[in-house]
C-alpha cells in the first residue's frame, strides 16, 4: 500500500494513542484518523470504533461498502475511471476486478453487472483515494488486507 498511496501515509500520530477510548487493538487507528482531520474512518471492523469513542472526534465510522456507494453518488465518473485504471494497472479485466471485490464489498460492487463494466475503473485507489478528487478526508483501514493497512487525506 505504501508503494501506491505515498501522500495517504499518516505520520506523528503516535502521541494520541494513549488517549483513544476505542478497542486497544485499533486505537492506532483512530489516532492516525484523529491526526489528519479525517472525516470518515472507513473499516470493516466497525465494532472497534463505537460512537462513544470517535463521537468527540467528529469523523463517521463507515464500512467500506457504504463509503464507496457514497463515492459513487457523489461522482460516478471518477469512480468508473479508478476502477478501469486499477483493473489495468493490475493487468486483469474489469470483470475479474468486479468479481474480485465482491467478495469484500458486494454490496458497491453488485450494481455493476458485467454489460455495465466495460465502462467502470480502480478499486483500492478508491478506497484509499486521491485528494485531488475526493472531497472528503479518510482514514481507511482494511483489517484483512494489512494488520496496519491505514492511510488518510485532508481536505484540499
């Protein structure tokens, strides 16, 4: 991940972690979201970060299927145009990258059928995003992929 997101990387952090409430084994997490202002801590573990620890914080816990649909109603084109640039980039078709990410995000990926995926784009750069077009700053942290699978952006 640190090799496609360089500007996501959230640093000097570390100081915060004492004072997260959340569960212990994610208040890194939390910290990092805290660190660089994000607004939407983006995870599959929603049960880590209850609404009495990140409320005072005024960033949303969001699985990532919910946060990629809202991508989606926000800008649909930019979205496509990941999503068709990381299939390419991870040389497989739109198709298997669909399939693929079903499996973790069915319910952003099911409005896609496959006569419809000759014109979608990038998947994890979505999640991950970009902040020359996302309008929002996010912390995401996807348990399963990396034990410390974290990234954030400011608002620009």
């Amino acid at each position: 991940m640190r090799d496609f997101f360089r500007d996501s990387l959230v640093k000097d952090y570390e100081q915060l972690i004492e004072r997260m409430t959340n569960h212990p084994k994610d208040r890194h997490v939390l910290a990092a979201a805290v660190a660089c202002r994000a607004d939407y801590l983006v995870t599959f573990n929603l049960k880590h970060f209850s609404l009495d620890s990140v409320g005072t914080h005024g960033l949303t816990v969001i699985g990532p299927s919910t946060f990629l649909k809202q991508l989606v109603a926000i800008n649909p084109a930019i979205v496509e145009e990941r999503l068709c640039d990381h299939a390419k980039a991870i040389g497989v078709s739109i198709d298997d990258l669909l399939s693929r990410l079903a499996g973790s995000v069915a319910g952003f990926v099911s409005p896609f059928s496959s006569h419809e995926s000759d014109r979608v784009t990038s998947a994890m750069e979505v999640v991950i995003g970009s902040s020359q077009h996302l309008p929002v700053g996010v912390i995401c942290h996807v348990a399963r992929a990396q034990k410390h699978g974290y990234a954030g952006l400011r608002r620009g």
